[in-house]
C-alpha cells in the first residue's frame, strides 16, 4: 500500500500501524503536531514538518498547534512574545511546503474553554504525579525548581489531542512519553487516543542531545549559505562514528529524504568522486573509507541546495 509506506518513510516507530490502517480508511483522516513557538525554525522542525507533508500527500487534513500556553508554561517568555513568535513560526512552515489548507490554531484559542478545562481535570485525577513528570524528561528546560507548570504541560498536550479531534498525533521520539502517557490515559476517561508517529530526533551540531534553539547548536532553516557551510564544517563529526554524529544524521533524515543517491566530490588523490545511496554512504563513513571532511563538503552542498527554497520563500514574503 502505497499511503501506508509514504506514511512509514523514515519513522522510528508507529503506534500501532494497524490502527493507521484503519485510519486511512477514513473519509477525512486529521493529523497534528504542535509547537512550542520559537525564535528560530531548525532541521529538528524541518523533519517533522516534512512527515506532515507527506501526511497531507496522502489525505490528511492537516492541523499545526502553535501551542502558546505550552511555551509560557515551560519558561520561553511572555504571552505577547511568545504570539509574536507564533506568527514567524508558521510563515516559516508555510514556506517549508505545507499546502494553503494547512490549519494552524493557538493552543489560547481553546484551551480555556470549559469543556477543555473539564477534561483536564478528569485528566489530573487519574495519572499519577510521577508519570506526568516522567513524560517530561526531555522537554522540560532545565530550571532550578520544579514548578506545577510541569506536570500541567504533559495533561495539556494530552487533552489537546480529543479536542483537536486528531486522528494521528506526530511527534520527535522526545514526545513519546506523552504520547504513551495520552495512549494510557486517555480511553480511562473515555476517549480514544490518536494513532502516535514518532520521526527521529536531530543531534545538536555540537554533538549533544538534540538541536535546540535554546542552545545555539542548530542550522535554521533560513540560515543562509555561508552560514550552514560554516556551521556544517564546525559539526562535531567523528570519524568512522556514525552514532550521535549529526553530520550523518543530516544526510540520513533531510538529505536522503529527498535525493536516491548523492555525488561526494573528492580529489583524485583521495580515491575521486563516488556516487552512493543512503546505505553506502553510511558503509563507507563507519568503516573509515570516507573522511569526515569530505562527507561534510558534500552534506552541505546538499543542505544548502534543500533549504534555499525555504529562505527564498521567506525572504520574499517578508512584510507581507
Ligand atoms: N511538547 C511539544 C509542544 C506541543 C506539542 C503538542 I502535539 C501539543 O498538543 C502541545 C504542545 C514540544 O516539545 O515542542
């Protein structure tokens, strides 16, 4: 089934794909995700959005969070800057190549309603204190105290779920925890959950956890040329490692994602050009026949050459 593998492309797990089955099924199929909005849209944001777009390819109805009330409860600033932010944020997913009918929706717009907030309650009745801020493990930012506002977050993101009436909720694998916690809890308040879609999640350029815009390690999607050159020849990229190595990482999930095979140029004294597909290149890298500088001068060409259209976009709707 041609729907179901575009659905699947470069996933790290579906849970369950025998409930997408049915959810293709569907006469008019939803799938979600939500943001926390932020200064700057990354390739972190890029591989999810592009597993939206393929959601939209195959008829999904497409609906992005641009969950205000999620920022401010997890310390990224005021509610006015935080909108503004929101704003950006969704001309730069436009740009990326969702389709006009996107829907984007401020978590503020409904999340004081009295059936959302009646939701949240029957919510916090029943999951235990413990799993709420184990969900957030890897999302919270790192702050001294532990502040309600954390566990408050996770049940949120849970009743966004029913109240967007989403059929598939996508997310990097840092969401699991709350998707499980919304797979767990949700039928016991008499729900059903979504369809859960997990895409991987980016190393930072500096080699740690995940690329964040908190911590100035990611390429953004409107950087221009000089700089992703300038960023990519500065990742950290050990040789012959393939794990953590977000250089790797890059050319697996964006660069791979859209060409078969990619021509690495080197000169002739060091074995020349060579063509190869995902699968090569990752043999060659890890059994040290490829040096890091070469995969880099070929993955940032490439980079450059997937995000110009993005910029382009942006730059030319600028004012608009
Ligand atoms: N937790 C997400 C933001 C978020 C996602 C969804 I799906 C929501 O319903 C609400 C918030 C993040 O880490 O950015």
């Amino acid at each position: 089934n041609k729907q179901l593998e575009l659905a699947k492309k470069g996933t790290v797990e579906i849970i369950t794909i025998e409930e997408l089955k049915e959810v293709l099924k569907k006469k008019n199929p939803v799938a979600y995700i939500g943001y926390e909005p932020s200064g700057k849209i990354h390739l972190g944001h890029l591989i999810t959005i592009k597993k939206m777009i393929d959601l939209q390819k195959i008829g999904f109805k497409i609906k992005i969070l641009l969950a205000d009330y999620h920022a401010y409860l997890n310390y990224k600033g005021e509610l006015d800057e935080i909108r503004e932010i929101a704003e950006y944020n969704k001309r730069c997913f436009l740009a990326m190549g969702l389709s006009k009918d996107t829907e984007f929706i401020l978590g503020s717009e409904f999340q004081t309603d009295d059936d959302y907030v009646l939701d949240l309650y029957r919510l916090a009745h029943i999951t235990t204190l413990n799993r709420a801020k184990r969900s957030m493990s890897q999302i919270i930012r790192e702050a001294g105290e532990h502040k309600v506002s954390e566990v408050l977050y996770p049940l949120m993101q849970v009743i966004d779920m029913v109240h967007l009436g989403v059929d598939v909720s996508v997310g990097g694998m840092e969401q699991r925890k709350i998707h499980m916690l919304a797979r767990d809890n949700l039928p016991k308040i008499g729900y059903t959950p979504p369809v859960c879609i997990h895409t991987p999640i980016i190393h930072g350029t500096d080699g740690s956890e995940k690329m964040s815009s908190s911590k100035g390690n990611f390429i953004a999607v409107d950087d221009p040329p000089k700089v992703i050159k300038d960023k990519i020849m500065k990742s950290y990229c050990p040789a012959a490692k393939i794990d953590g190595n977000p250089v790797i990482e890059i050319a697996k999930y964006i660069i791979f994602d859209e060409n078969k095979k990619i021509l690495i140029e080197r000169p002739e004294k060091y074995g020349g050009n060579l063509e190869v597909n995902c699968e090569e290149l990752i043999n060659l890298y890890s059994s040290g026949e490829l040096h890091p500088l070469d995969l880099k001068n070929a993955v940032a060409k490439y980079l450059i050459k997937i995000l110009e259209p993005i910029r382009e976009n942006l730059t030319s709707k600028m004012g608009d």
